[in-house]
C-alpha cells in the first residue's frame, strides 16, 4: 500500500505498477480500479499532439478500441452527458451550449424547417445546397442553375413560378446532367411547378403541376 501525505510535491524516476508489473513505456500502470475524489483528470501535451483516451473492447475479442482526442478549437468545449440512457433508436443531439440530451427521429424531422426563397425576383438564380423550395417571382424569363455532383445524391427541389405574362422559368443541370432524359425543363404558366430529385448523375421528375415540359438544346 503507498500512501503520499507530503503537502508538497513527491517524485518518482522509473516506471510505476500498481497491483502489476508496469508495462515498458508507461509511467504508471494500474490494475484494479481508481477513484479521483474532488478532482479533475487532465491530459495535457508540450509536444503539439493531442493526447488521446482509449476505450478497448472485452479482451476476449481483440485489441480493438474506441478513441477519444481533442481537435485545435478556438474556445474550451464542455460536454455534460444526458441523466439517461434514452429509448431505442434515440439520436443523441446538442442544445449548442454543451448540453447532450436524447431525440426521437420523429422529434428531429419535426425540427427540420423548409430553405423557402419566398420570392426570387433576379433573372438567374444559382440553386444553394440548402434550398428546398425555389419560388421564382421574377417577372421576365427567367432561369434556375441546379447544383451537381455524387455528394447531392438524393437532393430534391420544388420549383414554382411565380411571375404572370408569356413569360417562363428554365430549370438548367450543369455538369452534363439531364432531367427525365431532356436537356432542361420549361416552366410556362404562372402557379406551374416541378418537383425534381437528383441520383447523383441526373436529375428526374418526382411531380409536377401545370405546364412543365422537356426541352432540347442549350439552356437559354
């Protein structure tokens, strides 16, 4: 049993074991548990690395582990865990001030809230990654770029138009991309819309409403 009662400071040089054989290269080894009372445990470095906290797996499995390590940050990040285990299928989540908690699926997409651009009134619009719902007010022809990629597999727009007259809104892929085999998609009446989604080579037509068509050509 060792017991340090010095108010001061106590070294040791060489390798430390507690209930077993210290292990090469570490300074101390502990076998059994440990109890930190009104303390902190901190894992600090001098050498520009991060040091790293290593859960293993049951022995009788391998030597596999989950690792835990703190990345350059400009502020000190405090994480306090939930007061439970939470229910099956449970996402957990963060308040953006460092509380954990647990969420539903259905609590999340509840908290999903719609990218409207209520109205576009420019001519040429650069569809963002986040929008969901395009709606073009522009009175005048007017066009919508769509985004491409593998990575926006599975997006999805509703684009409506908005603006009156004799007047239509293109709908243009870039990166050699086509809608439902078309080169671009027309918008001609005023209230039309098309919902399209996007496999990550092309784009297709999920539904549409009013006067939408297919068309050939170079986008104008």
């Amino acid at each position: 049993r060792l017991r340090l009662l010095s108010s001061g400071n106590s070294y040791f040089t060489g390798n430390l074991g507690v209930n077993t054989n210290p292990l090469a290269g570490n300074a101390l080894t502990v076998s059994g548990n440990s109890t930190i009372t009104n303390g902190n445990v901190n894992l600090t470095n001098s050498t520009n690395t991060a040091n790293t906290v290593y859960f293993y797996e049951p022995s009788g499995s391998g030597n596999n582990y989950i690792a835990f390590k703190a990345r350059p940050m400009a502020n000190n990040v405090n994480l306090q865990w939930p007061d439970s285990a939470g229910k099956a299928n449970a996402c957990l989540s963060t308040d953006a001030t460092g509380n954990l908690y647990w969420q539903s699926v259905q609590q999340l997409t509840s908290n999903i809230r719609y990218n409207v651009l209520k109205v576009v009134t420019d001519p040429v619009y650069n569809a963002d990654t986040l929008d969901t719902h395009i709606l073009m007010g522009y009175n005048g022809d007017a066009k919508v770029n769509l985004p491409s990629g593998s990575s926006l597999a599975g997006k999805q727009y509703f684009i409506k138009r908005l603006g009156g007259g004799n007047t239509q809104v293109n709908v243009c892929p870039s990166g050699g991309a086509t809608i439902d085999g078309s080169n671009y998609i027309r918008i001609s009446n005023q209230y039309s819309s098309a919902m399209i989604v996007y496999d990550g080579s092309n784009w297709f037509i999920m539904s549409t409403y009013g006067n939408v068509s297919g068309q050939s050509g170079s986008c104008p």
